[in-house]
C-alpha cells in the first residue's frame, strides 16, 4: 500500500466499514493518522479526493466523523508509529 499524499504515513493494513475485506482500486481511505480522505487510484496508490456526491449522506457522515475524530485526536506520535 503506497503512503497518504497528506502525511506521508504508511498504512500496513487497511479495514473496511463494509464488508469487503480487501481494499480496490476506487475504494475511499480515510488516513488513520491525519484523517485526509484518499482513494486507491491506479497500482493502488493513495490519491487525495473529496467526499463525493453520489454517497448516501448517511455514508457522508460516517466520513466526516471519522475524520473529525481523528484530526481531534491528533496524529499517531512518532514512537508509536511502526
Ligand atoms: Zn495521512
């Protein structure tokens, strides 16, 4: 998995709020530790991307609180990084 374009973290595993277990290329990644919304692009590299329009806005809310949350949060201090 390549690096969030905001941050530069590397992600070693993804999980899902769906029941897809593995990520593909156009599925959203929201950044556990900057809370940039991404989206697995060609060779399934992380490109930033806006929230689109075509979710259900239950589906554009459960973004935005992740988001929220995780930028409350404050991003994962280096020491704890892998
Ligand atoms: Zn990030």
């Amino acid at each position: 998995m390549s690096l969030c374009p905001e941050c530069g973290y590397h992600p070693d595993y993804a999980s899902s709020i769906s029941e897809k277990a593995t990520p593909e290329e156009g599925d959203l990644s929201i950044c556990i530790n900057c809370g940039a919304l991404n989206r697995f692009g060609p060779g399934m590299r992380l490109e930033r991307t806006e929230v689109p329009d075509d979710l259900t806005l239950e589906q554009q809310l459960k973004i935005r609180l992740s988001q929220d949350f995780i930028r409350k949060r404050g991003r994962i201090p280096e020491d704890v990084k892998q």
